[in-house]
C-alpha cells in the first residue's frame, strides 16, 4: 500500500515538475510566480533589514587591544578625512571656476534604474541579493550595480518581471575587468570568493602596485562602463615564481549593507 | 469534513512557515550559520517519520517558493530537491535503517550531499544549453562543505529534539513499530 501510494505520488509529482518547467518557459507560469513572490517579499525585505540594522548597531572585537587598535585606526582616518575634506574644498571651488571659464558641458550620465534591496538569495551559499526592480523596468542580465556616485557592487544575473538577482563582486562565480590608477594604468581581473575582500589577479609582474592604489572597471567588458571604483589595493602579492602579481583589494562599500542601489542600463 | 480542511489547512501554514523561517536564517544568521538549510533538514524529519511519499508534496511546494528567490535556472533547485528526496528514501529504507543520532547525522550529510551533485549537475547541463558561466572554484566548494556540515548537525539535534516528544521517531520505540 505504502509502495503503490509512494509511486503515485512520484509519477504525479513528477509530471507536475515537468508541466511547470514547460510552462516557465512559455512565460504562462508568470502571474503565480508574481502573486506567491508579493507574499513572501514583505518577509524577506523585513529579515533583510534587521540583518543591516543588527549589523549597523554592532561590531564584535576579540580582544582590548583589537578594540584600541581600531580605535586608533578610525581616529587617524577621521583626521586625514579632515584634511580630504578641506582640500575637496579648494578643487570644488576650482573646478566650479574653470567650469564657468570654459562653459564646462556636464558630461553625459548613463541611464540608470534605482532599487531597494529586499534581501538575499535564499540560495544559502551564493552571495547575491535581491532587488525590486526587473525586466519591466528594463534591466538586462548582465548589467552593472552600483551604489553612491559610482562604486561597482556586483552584477544582474538574473531578471524576473518584477524582481532580479545581482551577484555581488565577493562572490566566488564573480569576475570584473578592472584596472589599477597607477602610472602604467595596470589591467587585470577583479574576483570573488575571498571573505570580505576581493582579489585582483593577472596584473603584470613588472608593474609597480602600491598600497592604497585605487582600483576602477576597464571598460574592457561590453556591458560594464569604464571608470566605476571597485576598491583600494590592500596588499598585494608578488612571488618570483608566479608569472602575474595579485593585488587584494578592501571594497569601495560594505556588502553586506545595502539599502539603495543603481543598476546601469546601457553604456 | 471540518478535519480534513483543518488538517490541509495546518499542512498549509507549515509549509510557510518552513519558508519563511528559511528566509529568516538565510538573512539574519552570521555566517557560516546562514548556510543551514532548514528546508532539507524538515524535509529530511518528515520523511524519518512518514515515507509514504507525502514529503514529495511538501517538497513540491517548498520547490517552488525557494525557485522564485534563486538565481539558477527555473527547474534545477525543483527536481535536485525531487530526486534528492527519493534517493534519500531509497538510502533511509535499504541502507542506514539504524536510528541512532549519528546515524541520522551521517544519512543528512549524505543526503544534503547528494542534493548538491544533483543541482551541480542541473546546473552545468542547463548552463550549458543557455550559455551561462558557472565556475566551479575551491570557495564553492567550501560553501557546500559548510552546509551540508551544519545542516547535518542541525537535522540531528532537531531530531534529538523531536523524538523525545515524537514517539514515531524515538530510536527506542522504531523497533517495536
């Protein structure tokens, strides 16, 4: 009884699978996928805040000294931020002047969507999250992610009528073209997959990176614009066997708090 | 009459719960806890304590809410969790019929072992025909060593849990079923 009741429900089940594959496919599956995704949105949107407000609101140290030595650290950043600041001010002030004598034509933006972040992936072991916006708001697999004024978070992978899914450069199936602002403009491949931190690798050995170097997309990818801020070099790896040099590089923006993002339509 | 809509309904409301707190562990957990798969790990007790194939069904369901939120192809996280179930029948029915915790603990890593060749496979076969990359690093594989170790261990102390309360799934009774 138990056997015939197990096949009945494996041939039902089964054929259900297939049905519902096919019907994916022709797009006639789209208004119950829409319906049972308003559902569950509110949930994910509602734990994916908690986890930046908890987040927000703590920060773990191992011991006295860690917590010192952070301290110090984030004393001296605010002063050379300090320092940042007034010099922005005297090039803002600059710049405005030489944009008025030059009759400065603003350059051209690229078109861009925002979006909320509802949440991450429920596939546990990806990094990527979800957004709110999608296929009608005329986002492409593929596109670039940024957040702030230009600082590359990751990519679309996937894109549903109303939601779709970016990897964010920290995961391991990531890769970026990217290119370092030193005096030889060296090229190499931003990856993923290292904690926090990203990785980037094939950099020329008799390229000279220094610490703090800044990191931008190449524009070598057809889809990805040149010119949008990765990350700093942190440290970087250079070994005489090895035939290119690897860079790590400290993100432009923490990924794991997103509220806002732009996804960049088009070059 | 009353019951059987009391009973569909309650089958109802678990299975969004299961979801829902699937979503909760996957948001706010730290990592590598958020890798704790608490959709396999119910699916996995419910099949200890009924094999008839009803957890097809509870896994249908939780198939197609987890496919909504993924990033791989529609079908692939749907009929890994399918065949994953009935392999793990197979593997509970012929092979690990002790029940012990360890045991339990041993056929969840197999199990949530065997979901994940499954997908990888899915997904290399569907990558393939939609010419879409998925690269096989070391890091993934430590992201699937990490879930299939705490979902293994979570499963078993759920099960510990559950089969003081649960008679059906107390090694001590099994025997005199």
């Amino acid at each position: 009884m138990r056997k015939s009741n197990l096949q009945k429900n494996t041939f039902a089940i089964g054929g259900i699978i297939i049905f519902l594959v096919f019907f994916n496919y022709l797009n006639w599956f789209d208004f119950g996928k829409n319906i049972l995704r308003k559902i569950f949105i509110p949930f994910i949107s509602q734990s994916g805040n908690f986890s930046v407000q908890i987040k927000d609101n703590y920060e773990f140290f191992k011991n006295r000294e860690q917590f010192f030595n952070a301290y110090r650290a984030a004393q001296l950043s605010l002063q050379k931020r300090d320092e940042n600041e007034a010099s922005l001010k005297l090039l803002t002030e600059e710049n405005a002047e030489l944009k008025r004598q030059l009759n400065f034509k603003e350059k051209t933006k690229y078109a861009s969507v925002l979006a909320a972040v509802i949440g991450n992936n429920l596939e546990g072991t990806e990094k990527t999250i979800i957004i709110d916006r999608g296929e009608k708001d005329g986002i492409k697999p593929g596109n670039p992610v940024v957040v702030d004024e230009g600082i590359l978070i990751g990519e679309v992978v996937k894109v549903e009528n109303d939601i779709s899914i970016v990897r964010l450069l920290s995961d391991n199936q990531s890769k970026v073209a990217a290119t370092i602002i030193n005096k030889e403009k060296s090229l190499g491949v931003v990856e993923g997959g290292y904690g926090l931190s990203v990785k980037m690798n094939f950099i020329p050995r008799n390229e000279a990176v220094q610490i703090g170097d800044l990191v931008v997309t190449s524009g070598l990818e057809s889809n990805i614009p040149r010119g949008l801020l990765i990350g700093k070099v942190a440290a970087i790896e250079n070994e005489a066997y090895q035939p290119f040099q690897q860079a790590i590089l400290t993100p432009s923006s923490d990924y794991s708090r997103f509220v806002y993002l732009s996804v960049i339509l088009g070059k | 009459m009353f019951k059987k809509i009391a009973s569909s309904f309650g089958k109802v409301a678990l299975i969004f719960a299961i979801f829902i707190a699937h979503i909760w562990i996957n948001n706010v957990f730290p990592y590598p806890f958020e890798h704790i798969n608490l959709i396999f790990a119910f699916l996995f007790l419910y099949l200890l304590a009924d094999d008839s194939g009803t957890v097809l069904w509870y896994g249908l369901f939780l198939g197609v809410f987890l496919e909504l939120f993924v990033s791989s192809t529609f079908g692939v996280t749907l009929l890994a969790l399918f065949f994953c179930l009935l392999s793990t029948r197979w593997l509970l029915t012929y092979f690990l019929t002790n029940r012990s915790f360890y045991i339990i603990a041993l056929a969840a890593a197999l199990s949530m072992f065997t979901y994940r060749i499954y997908f990888l496979g899915l997904n290399s076969f569907t990558n393939f025909f939609f010419k879409r990359n998925f690269l096989y690093t070391s890091r993934t594989a430590a992201d699937y060593a990490y879930e299939i170790a705490l979902t293994a261990l979570f499963t078993m102390l759920a099960y510990m849990l559950i089969s003081q309360i649960y008679k059906k799934l107390n090694p001590r009774y099994v025997g005199h079923v």
